[in-house]
C-alpha cells in the first residue's frame, strides 16, 4: 500500500517475494509514468489551454480559475479533431494528385507505344 500511495514509488512494479524466491523467471512491468504536481502533489490530469500546461485538479481551481481547462482525455479528442478538419484539405489534394499522376502516366505510356 505505502508503495501506491508515495509519490516517488507510485510507478514501481511490484512482484511478490514469493514468486521471486520461487527463481522462475520474473517478468517485472514498469507502471506507465504519472505526472505529478510539483506544489500539490496530484496527478497532473487537466490541461489549461490559457497557460499551454498541464495541471492537476488543484490548480485549476487555483492558479487557473477562469482560464480554458479541461481533463487532457477532452482536451485530446479536441486537438484531434482540429488536426482532422486541418488534414481532410491535404487529404484531398492528396487524392487529387494520385488521380492526375495516374493519368499522366497512362498518358505516357499511350505517348511509348505509338
């Protein structure tokens, strides 16, 4: 328990002493990294949109009350869908190109073989 709830050994794999005294082999998983507030301690889980930086519960309500701020899963979806409605033009463009490309090269050939 005190491993999960220390900031610093949070991400710390934790394998039972009997499965390492049993001298099978042992396959140890790190836990992914969590991002902890340096003045509050919490997990930095919200993103201010105002400031550009994560944050953590805490802070919005803080340091970032009235900014733009949302958890980074929302913040995420939305930054995906901007790129989406940015890329859908190149992707066309892109089609465009394939599908003149394509007709030049049919058109050469026609060109070689008379």
């Amino acid at each position: 328990e005190h491993h999960k709830r220390s900031a610093k050994s949070r991400s710390h794999g934790i394998v039972p002493l009997t499965e390492l005294r049993s001298k099978k082999d042992v396959t140890i998983q790190a836990k992914p990294k969590v991002m902890m507030c340096r003045e509050h301690d919490y997990e930095l889980k919200h993103y201010c949109e105002t400031c550009d930086k994560l944050v953590c519960l805490y802070c919005t309500m803080k340091d970032h009350n009235g900014h733009n701020h949302d958890t980074v899963k929302k913040m995420a979806g939305k930054q995906r869908e901007e790129l989406r409605k940015m890329t859908a033009p190149v992707e066309k463009m892109i089609t465009g190109l394939s599908e003149a490309h394509d007709k030049i090269e049919k058109m050469k050939k026609k060109i070689r073989q008379q």
